[in-house]
C-alpha cells in the first residue's frame, strides 16, 4: 500500500470518528439538558458545539441557569 493510500485511509478513519450526526448530537442535547436541569433551573436552552483542537474533539455545552438546586442527602 502507497504512503498516499495509508496517508488518506488514516484521514476517512479519523474523520469518522470525529464528525457526529444530526442524531447523535440531539440525543446528547437531550441528555446534557436532563442532567443540567437537576442540578440548575435552566433559563432557555442548551447550547452544543464541537471542534477539532490538537488532535481531540472539544465538545462545549452551555446553558444559562437561574439558580441552584440546593439538595442534601439524608442519613
């Protein structure tokens, strides 16, 4: 196999595992927004965004929240 082939097939495999569909990122939305609003009372929704940076993804979620949800388990 030619240094341009393996070159181009390590780019198709990093790629797919970096690019998240349409699917996915709700389904992540979803569940970002379930778990933040049990600990925050969420103003408005959830904001989700993904980049490449330094070989990784760098996945941000925010929200704007107005206020926390205090609680304490009990003995």
């Amino acid at each position: 196999m030619k240094e341009e082939e393996k070159k181009r097939i390590g780019e198709l495999l990093h790629r797919d595992k970096t690019v998240i569909s349409d699917a996915v990122e709700a389904a992540a939305v979803r569940d970002f927004a379930r778990v933040a609003g049990e600990y925050f009372e969420l103003d408005g929704g959830i904001t989700f965004s993904m980049r490449e940076e330094k070989g990784a993804s760098c996945v941000n979620i925010s929200f704007r929240a107005t206020r926390v949800k205090n609680f304490t388990t009990l003995p």
